[in-house]
C-alpha cells in the first residue's frame, strides 16, 4: 500500500468554515504518514458533515 509523508495541508474555497475546522475533521497534521484507503477515509469524514457539496482533493509530492 502506497504511503506518503503529509507535507503541506492547503485548504482553498471555504467560505463558511475556517481552514483548522477542515484540518480538525481530516484529523490530518503536517509530518504524518498516511496511505491513500487512509486519506480518502479522512475525506469520508468530512464529507459526513453535510456541510460542503464538492470535496475535491489532490496529492503532490506530499501536499494535501
């Protein structure tokens, strides 16, 4: 299972919640180690909140 170290966490487009409110419910910091199955997990709880209609999210070179 393909791992990579959390490098950078940028959250763009949120209007009517704070950027450590998304950080909060990915339960995510800088400096973890995390698979793929894990991240989209993560996602999964953040979408349960009903509070966005698009989560869109991509990886590069460790940035989130």
């Amino acid at each position: 299972m393909e791992t990579f170290t959390v490098t950078q966490i940028r959250v763009f487009g949120t209007e009517n919640y704070t950027s450590a409110f998304v950080r909060g419910k990915l339960k995510i910091r800088v400096g973890d180690l995390i698979s793929r199955l894990e991240l989209d997990e993560r996602i999964n709880f953040l979408a349960a909140t009903d509070n966005y209609t698009k989560i869109d999210y991509k990886v590069k070179n460790g940035e989130l």
